[in-house]
C-alpha cells in the first residue's frame, strides 16, 4: 500500500496508545504554539495527554472520520509519523480495531472491544480541520 492510498481520516490508529508517555515532546515543538494545558509533565518531560486510550486531541468529525484536532501545532513526533511506514503498519495492525470502533461507534461490535470495554470518548467537532489525517490530495 502505498501513502497515496491512505486515507487517515478512516484510520487515526497512531494516535492510539496505552500509556500517557505516548507522544513525547521534541526540543522542536517549544517553537510551536501547542498549550501547556494539552500536555502533562513527567520527570520534566512534556508529554500530550491521553484520554480514553487515545491522544486527547483526536477529533471525531461529524461524518465519522477521525483528525488530529490541532494539526498546525501537532508535535514533531506526529510529523515524522508517515502513512504507509513500517509503524504505520504495525500500528493499524494492532489499534486499528479500536480506532474503527471510536470512529464508528454504532453498531457496537463487542467482538473487537470486548463486552466489559467502555468506548473511549473522542470529541465530535463540526467539521474536519485541516490535517495529518486528511484525505490524500
Ligand atoms: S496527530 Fe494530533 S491527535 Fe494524533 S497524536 Fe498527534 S497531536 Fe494527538
Ligand atoms: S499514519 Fe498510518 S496509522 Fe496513522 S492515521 Fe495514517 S494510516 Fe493510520
């Protein structure tokens, strides 16, 4: 599969994760403008918060689609995570369920996550931003 082929906005599976050290903060990103209230301190690192399993600032658009709800300031690490890479892969392979399951809630499918599982919340805003999960141009 090639990165032209991917559509991010039906994914969002890298923005998963299971532990609120997931996305770190670059030297880069003290030039970017992301509020500190978006992120938590741990040994005098920056990390983004985590809500629900996934990075907090995911966005779930109203026609279903999953976006980063702050692409022009996303960290570095978000930057260099490419669509179609070996991480990519492993990431969709692994979370992917779960993202599709956040991403189109209804039906709720307990064989993916699970009877006992609450569904993470993802916030629904009106309209998709610009962003890393965007459709291909
Ligand atoms: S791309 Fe956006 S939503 Fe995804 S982990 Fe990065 S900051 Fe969070
Ligand atoms: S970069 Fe890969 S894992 Fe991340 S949203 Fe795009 S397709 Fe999904």
């Amino acid at each position: 599969m090639s990165p032209s082929d991917i559509d991010c906005t039906t994914c969002g599976a890298c923005c998963f994760g299971t532990h609120d050290r997931y996305i770190a903060l670059m030297p880069e990103d003290r030039a970017r403008a992301i509020p500190e209230n978006l992120t938590n301190d741990h040994d005098g690192r920056r990390f983004m918060k985590m809500c629900g399993g996934h990075c907090a600032q995911l966005a779930r658009t109203d026609d279903a689609r999953l976006v980063c709800g702050i692409y022009d300031m996303r960290p570095e690490a978000c930057r260099a995570f490419r669509a179609g890479s070996f991480e990519c892969m492993k990431a969709r392979q692994h979370r992917g369920a779960l993202a599709e399951a956040v991403r189109n809630p209804a039906p709720i499918r307990p064989e993916i996550i699970g009877p006992e599982t609450e569904l993470p919340p993802a916030h629904v805003i009106a309209s998709m931003p610009t962003g890393r999960m965007k459709p291909p141009a």
